[in-house]
C-alpha cells in the first residue's frame, strides 16, 4: 500500500459521472469506462425499453446488454482511498487563497477545501474530510468539488436538500415540496433527470462542436473572400486608370491633331491674304501714279497737244478681282469649334450610356454573400423607399400632390412646361429616383383602372408602346388583376386589396408585387435580368381616381425595433 504522503490521486477521476461520488462496487463497462454498480444498472433498466443500451459518456451501443463485473482493482483502490489519513504538505501550499474555497471546519487558519458535501452542506479540507471515508455514517453523503453555492442546494421553503427534479415547472424541489405545491407533478430524481440532462448536454456539444467547425470554416471563406474581393478590386483599378490614361492620351492626340491643322491652315490663309495684301498695295501706288499723270493731262490747253498726249497714255493692268471681299461674314475658324463641339457632345453621350453600364456591372459584383430574400412584412420594410414622383415626366391630365406623392387625373389639363420626358398620351408618370439594390415601396388606390409598375428611362413617351407593359422596357400590375410585359398580357388570382407593395431586388433581377392588408400575398413575381436603372411608375385611368406612394417611415423603424428587441 503506497504511505499517505505519496497518494497524488485526482479523487475527481475516481468519481461515477452518474452520481459523481466516489465508485461504489466499481464496474467497468466494454467500452472500458466504470461506473458505480448500480448506477450503470439503474441507468440500463432505463434503457431496456429500447432494446439497447448506451455508455452514458461515449454513448457507444451495447446488444446484448453486458454482464456487469465487479472491477476488483478499482474496487481495492476505493478502499484505499477512503481509508487512508491523508495529511495536509508541510508549507502554505494549503492555505486558502482569495480564489479558493476555505474549510468550514478550520479555525486558526482556513486551509483549502477538497470537497463539498451536499448532505451536510459543508466544505472540508483533507484532514476533515476523514471522517467521511472513515465512519459509515457519512457513507451516503455526496461529495463534489468544493463549491461556495452549496445553499442553492437546499429548498428556500423548507430548508431541506433538494434531490428531486420537477419535470412540469422544470426545478429542482426537495420532498416535501413534492408533497406540496408540487403533488402530481412529474417528478423524478436529480440524478436520473441529470443522466438525461447529460444526454442532451452530450448532443448539445456535438452541435457546438459543429456550429464552432462550420463558423471556423466561414470566418476562412470571408477571409479568402476579403482577399479575393481586394485582389480583384486592386486589379480593375489598376487597368481602368492604364484604360482611361489609353483614352486621355486618344484624346489628347486628336486634340494636338486639330490644334497643329488649325495652325497650319492659319498659316496658309495668313500667306494668301498677306501676298493679296501686297498685291494691293503695288496697285494702289500705280493707280496713285497713273492719277497723277491724268491730273496733269486734264489741264493741257492745247489740243493738239493733249490728244497726243493721251494717245500714249498706258493704264495699268487690272490687279487682283476685289468683288468677293468683306461679302462673307468673317466666321473663320467658328465652323471648326462647332465641328470639335459636336464630337464633344457625341462623347459625352457616348461616355453617358456606357458609363451607365459600368455602374449596372459593379452593382452586379457579387462581394458580399448571398442573403436571403426578406418574406414578412417587418423584413420588407428594411428595405423601404421613399419614393417622389417626378413632375416633368407627368402627363397633363396628372395633377401632383402631397409633396409629389400622390397623383390624380382631373378633367383640366395641367399647365405644365414642355419636356422632353413627358408622358403624352398615358396618364402616366415615372418617380424621380432611380432603383437599384433592394427596394420595398407601397401604394394606395381610391380608384379602379390603375397601374404600379416600374421602367427603364428610356421607355416611349408617347403612342401606344408608351403605356406601361406594351413594351420590353417596363413591367406593370394593372388593377391588381394582370401583370403585362412586352405587350403580353397574364391573368393572375389574389385578394384584391387597395395598397399593393412592390419589392425590387435589382442585381438578382426579382420583382414582386404584393397585395398587402393584415398579411401580405403575392400576387405576381418576375425573374429576369435588369440592365439598366429602373424607375417606379404609376398611372391612373379615371378621372377623379388618384394613386398614391405610402409613408413606411413609422412603419420601418417599428420594425427595425421588433428586430433589435428579438
């Protein structure tokens, strides 16, 4: 037998995971742990109705059930154990510290305790924990790890131990509570409620284990994805600044180009007016000479004489043909400015459209993962809109109200300004924000004959394809009763409701269209691919009936208060 100051058992090892207490009549089970010999078969007889049983820490299956053997060595050791004095190392090594639990029982100084006992409510430290391993009194006393909570083992009404749990108020009670307020209840002992609490627990870190492997591996992917999305993004910029320099320097060479022919037929015209210009003056002196000499012939007196004279006058050549001068207005270079203005105009044009799909494309850049599309009111109005109608799209007959938030078609043509985006014919008008991402918005009718839909820009002002839904450039839910795309028209079935909701995801090219009262129903949905911006519209069919764009403020923050409380 080994002498008491060499005994370096941790006792917490020696303990039955059942009745966590020290092994009584030890048996060890084929997949090699031991328990106490009645716990196991307490916790088979449990079993049998399954046919099987189950090691209650490796859950490993047993069938047949095993013989269950007295471990002898286990059993030897336990004696052992219990007899054996064991006393406290010379030192402070046993001294109580701040963190520890002091023995009860100490006086002088407060040694560290060893064990708790749940029966006597008391912790101990090793040399006052003999007697408990020494006299059969203490025998069935549970001993656990020393603990400063052992009052919340005893019942507040009757200050007994609590060693019963109730099933149906989900506590622990002691007896005489089963006996009270708790008579019929379903109860069973704490230590068979905590096999199956430890079932549970076993499962319940399987899944941690799992949630914890599965989160590892995410928190990687958006690591690598955070990589990726920064590769890629470093990459795009750096070919978009060598494309754009490409085009800055096109630019800057063609602008060089027109500079140098400017300057070169500047050049020639500058040549060709300065040769005219001296051509000119070598005429004005001659035509100045020549005026001199007539002069002085104009006053010979004799005749003879002058007749002579003016036989052998000479005029001078005819100089340059001055009749296409100053007839011209002297624009010059004004026709080449329109011409570099022109190809300027065009550019931007240009650079505007395609500039337009470089935004549609990086909003389709997949960056972040995928999220789930929303299905409850409350989850739709996270992503609710304030939307405004915009005047100079609106058709005459649309009177604009409530801060462009509301739309009725009147008798009386509205004296609005021409506009090149104004709806003619419909009675139609388009919201002056444009929609990407997710968008949520609602609207009320107080009339028949109405239309929510939602288009391209570019979409017809006036003749029949202008109409929402009789073109390839809109989508459009009319009286809540057909949905119409490029003229094609599909009947649909749903509660007819006088607010609609619309939800819009643009990259994942979903629109929806709700009927919304107490629940919200779909009533028609669109997958496609959206390649441009879109727009809200609305039209309105009868004169005095008005549609109008709902205020989801209120509404939105409610909601994002329910899902901050949840």
């Amino acid at each position: 037998m080994a002498q008491s100051g060499e005994i370096h058992l941790d006792q917490d090892k020696l303990c039955c995971s059942i009745c966590l207490d020290l092994m009584k009549d030890p048996a060890t089970i084929p997949c090699g742990h031991s328990y106490c010999m009645n716990c196991i078969r307490s916790h088979w007889d449990a079993e049998d109705q399954k046919k099987v049983q189950s090691c209650p820490q490796c859950r490993q299956t047993f069938r047949p059930r095993p013989v269950l053997v007295k471990n002898t060595v286990l059993a030897y050791l336990m004696e052992d154990l219990k007899k054996t004095r064991l006393q406290p190392p010379a030192g402070d090594g046993c001294a109580a510290g701040p963190e520890d639990v002091a023995c009860d029982f100490c006086t002088d100084r407060k040694l560290r305790a060893v064990r708790s006992c749940l029966q006597c409510l008391v912790s101990y430290c090793e040399q006052h924990l003999q007697p408990h391993f020494q006299s059969s009194a203490f025998e069935k006393h549970k001993l656990v790890k020393p603990s400063r909570r052992l009052q919340e083992n005893i019942c507040s009404h009757h200050s007994e131990v609590m060693k019963i749990f109730c099933r149906t108020n989900q506590h622990c009670i002691c007896y005489m509570c089963s006996l009270d307020e708790h008579k019929g209840h379903d109860t069973v002992s704490a230590a068979t409620e905590r096999i199956q609490k430890q079932r549970e627990l076993f499962g319940n870190q399987r899944d941690i284990q799992q949630k914890i492997g599965s989160t590892k591996k995410g928190i990687l992917v958006l690591q690598q994805e955070v990589e990726a999305i920064n590769c890629s993004a470093d990459k795009a910029v750096r070919d978009s600044e060598k494309i754009f320099a490409d085009f800055i320097f096109v630019v800057e060479k063609r602008s060089s180009g027109v500079k140098q022919q400017i300057r070169s037929r500047q050049r020639n015209e500058v040549r060709q007016v300065r040769e005219l210009h001296e051509k000119l003056q070598e005429q004005l002196v001659q035509l100045t000479k020549k005026e001199k000499e007539l002069e002085l012939l104009s006053h010979i007196d004799n005749h003879i004489q002058f007749l002579h004279s003016y036989s052998l006058l000479t005029l001078p050549h005819e100089g340059p043909h001055l009749s296409g001068l100053n007839v011209r207005p002297l624009r010059y270079f004004d026709d080449v400015m329109l011409a570099v203005s022109e190809v300027r105009n065009k550019l931007q044009e240009v650079l505007q459209s395609e500039w337009t799909k470089i935004l549609m494309t990086m909003s389709k850049v997949d960056v972040l993962l995928s999220q789930p599309q929303p299905e409850t009111r409350a989850e739709f109005l996270q992503y609710s809109c304030q939307l405004t109608m915009d005047p100079n799209t609106a058709n005459p007959r649309l009177l604009l109200s409530e801060g462009n938030r509301k739309a009725a078609v009147m008798r009386a043509r509205q004296p609005y300004p021409p506009h090149a985006e104004r709806f003619t014919q419909r009675q139609q008008v388009l919201s002056a924000e444009s929609l990407s991402g997710r968008c949520y918005w609602e609207t009320e009718k107080k009339a028949a004959r109405v239309t929510v839909a939602v288009a391209y820009r570019d979409i017809q002002r006036s003749g029949g394809e202008s109409g929402f839904g009789n073109n390839d450039r809109s989508w459009a839910l009319e009286d809540s009763a057909k949905f119409i795309h490029n003229n094609i028209r599909t009947c649909i079935s749903g509660p007819v409701s006088g607010r609609v909701g619309v939800y819009l995801d643009h990259s994942a090219g979903l629109l929806s269209f709700y009927s919304v009262s107490d629940t919200m129903t779909l009533l028609h949905r669109v997958q496609t691919s959206f390649t441009q911006p879109l727009y809200a519209g609305f039209a309105v069919y009868v004169y005095d009936g008005s549609l109008e764009l709902c205020d989801l403020k209120e509404a939105a923050a409610d909601a994002q208060s329910a899902a901050i409380v949840l």
